[in-house]
C-alpha cells in the first residue's frame, strides 16, 4: 500500500469518526427541539472545523446517522449591516418541505 493510500485512508476514518460525534451530539439537541415544536435549527461551526464539514464523506456520514434528516452547509451574513461578513452554517431540518 502506498503512503498516498494510508492517507486516504486515515483522512476517511477521521472525517467518519467526526460525522460520529457530530451525530452523538446534535441528536439530542434536535430531540429538544423537535420537543419546542421546531423542524429546523442553525447550528454554527467553528472555523477550526470547516474543513471537516465541507468533506462530501463527512456529509454523506451525517446522513446515514441522522438518517432523515437533511443536514447542509451554507454561508449565511453575520449582520444585515455588514453583508460581505459571513459564517459556515449547519443546516438542519427534518420537517416536510411543502
């Protein structure tokens, strides 16, 4: 096996093992949630971690954990005064679209 292979290798199971502990976490939060009668939630994510929640494996783990419920990253503006500011946002919603 080649050093590349290994790294892919490692780099898969890391970003699997974050989707993980993402999906441990947020579960009860979104149970919370749910509770307050809500279908979604904004949930900020840390510049140390876009890099991880931009990864199509990251994502495509979270799905298959929080099986149902639809979860994206996008850029929302941090305040209507200074549009151009912008943060990496989770997305999360399990209501119907309709």
């Amino acid at each position: 096996m080649s050093l590349k292979e290994k790294l892919l290798i490692e780099s898969k199971e890391a970003l699997v093992n974050k989707a993980i502990s993402f999906a441990i976490n947020v579960e009860p939060v979104l149970v919370e949630e749910a509770k307050n009668g809500r279908t979604e939630i904004v949930i900020p994510i840390g510049d140390e971690n876009k890099h991880i929640t931009r990864s199509p494996i990251f994502i495509k783990a979270v799905h298959e954990l929080l099986e149902g419920v639809k979860v994206e990253v996008s850029r929302i503006s941090v305040n209507p005064l200074f549009p151009g500011l912008k943060k990496d946002v989770f997305n999360v919603s399990w209501g119907d679209s309709k």
